[in-house]
C-alpha cells in the first residue's frame, strides 16, 4: 500500500512540475495579409494567459505586413518576428518550429481569431493529461463579413471531450481540423519530422494534414476540446477555397500513408470510404472529362474500386450533369438550415466570442 502512495504522489508530482514548465510559442504565420493580420494579433494580445512567446513568421509579404507587426510589438513581452524569401506554408511553418522557444506550439493563422480564453483552455486540458500531444479546438467557419457558416467540425461523429484513442474518430479529425485550433508538444514535432515541402512546389496545400496524420499513426496521444475557441474566416485568397484542389494532395497522403495504415482496418476503411465520397462530391463540379480524369486518379491511388468504376462509365451519359441540380438543391438547405447569426468582427475579441 505503502508502495502505492508513493507512486501516486511521485506521479503527482511529475504532472505539477510537467504544468509548471509548460511555455507556449504562438506561431503566426503570413503571407500578403496586412490587411487582416491586425485582426488576428489583436486576439493573441487579448489572450487571459499572458505567459507567452510570439513568433510572427512572415513567408516573404511584399505588402505592408512588416509595418503592421512593429505597431504591434508593444503589446507583448516576448514576441520576435522573422521574415523570409517566399517559399510556401510548410516551409514557413518548418522555420518557426526551429526557431520557437515553447515547449508548446499554438499555430495561428493570419486570418483567423482566437477566442481570448484559448491558451487558458488549452492549458487547463493539458494540466489534466500532460502527457498529451497535440491538442484540437472546434471552431465556427465565417465569411469576411461576420456571417456564422458552420461548425469547423460538423455534425455525424461525437467526439468525445479529452481523449481521442478510437481510429474512426481520429480519422475524422485528420479530415476535418485547421491548424488555427492546433496545438501540439514540440517534441512531438522533433519525433514525426518537418512538415513536407514538397506540397509547397505544387498546390500549396496538404502540408497539415500530411503531418497531422503522421503525427497520429506514430502515436501521438490526442485531446480534443469541443469548445468553439476560434475563427476561420473564409475569403477570396483562402488557399482551401476550391475543394477540388485539395484532391491530388489528398491522394498523395493517402497513397503514402493511409494505404495498410498500422492504425489497423477500420483506420484504413475510413480513409477509403473517406477518399471515395470526396471524390464524388467533386464530380458536380466539373466537366465530364475532367470527372473522369478525376475518377481514374483516385481507382489507381485506391488500387481499385468497384463503385468508382461504374460511376465512371455512367459519366459518358451525363452522370456530372444530372449531379448539377442535386449540388444546388443541397445548397439551397444550407441556406435554409443555416444560422443567419452575424458577428461584429470589429468588436474586442471577447465581444465577438461572447455573442456566439
């Protein structure tokens, strides 16, 4: 019994002092976003815990983005700002990780917002399983005018609040999360490795999702926070504007990492049935032609597929233009069941996330 005390008390004191020594390291990175950076400092300035380093990586901006982080400069204790010859996110993201000093790294997009409790909250969530790595926020996706869209993590899944172990549910986060609700331990970085450039030198996206899902098939031990604890606005130079983007990233993820994934069968089933439906949404938007390109891309990366190739004979007889009324029949309910709630972006960040 005696043995146990012990035991007990030396872990609490291992999760004390592991909280005791916890540093955050925002990173925001930017790129030509002068005009909605202000925004974005605004909610890290606002933050209730103030024990923070900020690192503003700018990815070589040739508007007036130096100009707006020195008028902000005053409002933080720590803060370093790093500018660099244009490469892409991954690489921007790399060189803030070698350069940030936090044992925690809280990513912050240019265009997005915090909600001033989210370093707390997140702080309060590793107190309880210190030994996490990574963290994920839900958030809410608005326009540039403050209309509420929806749920960065949309409805179809609970996850649970805490601990993410089951492979369905992680899936699920590796497909739907931002990096703007991410905050992982920088060793864990240091262990999955660097995020991969080489989706710099094509479409610019994927990077985080790439990494995200090596991070998890390595065994990083992942919470999740239901919270809505940020902002996504949604925009004309938002690199995830067009879906159908997101396709050849995807597939090359999935090729290199989601095939025999060691996360088991249902992790792998889920990838699939995942890549499947994607690929069908995108056919109602696009040409007969290029649905069929598509369609071919993804029976090769998937190694076959009985359900994609009919889908694909069927586009010789109009299949993606019979899809066309169905992408606006359901954009029409969105529109219905969506809430029409309207937030004051230029309100004080407690003010915005109070009204949500």
């Amino acid at each position: 019994m005696e043995r146990f005390i012990h035991a007990a008390a030396d872990q609490k004191t291992w999760v004390e002092t592991s909280v005791q020594e916890m540093k955050f390291t925002v990173v925001v990175t930017t790129y030509n976003y002068a005009h909605l950076l202000p925004d974005a400092l605004k909610t890290v300035a606002a933050q209730t815990l103030q024990d923070f380093e900020l690192l503003v990586v700018d990815d070589g901006s040739t508007d007036n983005t130096e100009e707006v982080v020195e008028r902000f400069r005053p409002q933080f204790c720590n803060f370093r700002y790093l500018k660099k010859p244009h490469a892409g996110p991954a690489v921007t993201r790399n060189v803030a990780l070698q350069h940030a000093c936090g044992t925690h790294i809280a990513f912050l997009d240019a265009d997005d917002l915090w909600s001033p409790h989210y370093l707390q909250t997140v702080r309060n969530m590793l107190a309880k399983s210190p030994q996490a790595d990574l963290v994920l926020s839900n958030g809410l996706r608005i326009r540039y005018d403050g209309t509420v869209l929806r749920s960065v993590f949309p409805q179809g899944i609970e996850l649970p609040e805490g601990t993410v172990d089951s492979a369905k549910e992680l899936f699920f986060l590796c497909t739907h999360f931002l990096p703007s609700g991410m905050v992982i331990r920088k060793s864990l970085y240091n262990r999955v490795g660097p995020f991969d450039t080489r989706f710099d030198q094509e479409q610019r996206l994927g990077d985080d999702v790439d990494w995200f899902i090596r991070a998890v098939t390595s065994g990083a031990y992942c919470l999740f926070i239901g919270q809505t604890l940020f902002l996504y606005r949604i925009h004309g130079g938002n690199l995830t504007s067009n879906p159908a983007d997101f396709l050849g990233p995807w597939l090359r993820i999935y090729s290199e990492q989601l095939h025999r994934s060691p996360l088991g069968p249902a992790y792998e089933a889920a990838a699939r049935g995942f890549t499947r439906s994607y690929v069908l949404r995108l056919l109602a938007h696009c040409q007969p032609a290029e649905g069929r390109l598509m369609l071919e891309r993804t029976i090769e990366t998937l190694r076959g597929d009985f359900i994609l190739r009919c889908v694909s004979f069927s586009t010789y007889f109009g299949l993606t233009y019979a899809l066309r009324p169905l992408k606006w029949v359901k954009r029409m309910v969105r529109r219905v069941e969506m809430n029409t709630q309207r937030v004051d972006l230029t309100a004080p960040p407690e003010i915005i996330f109070r009204s949500l």
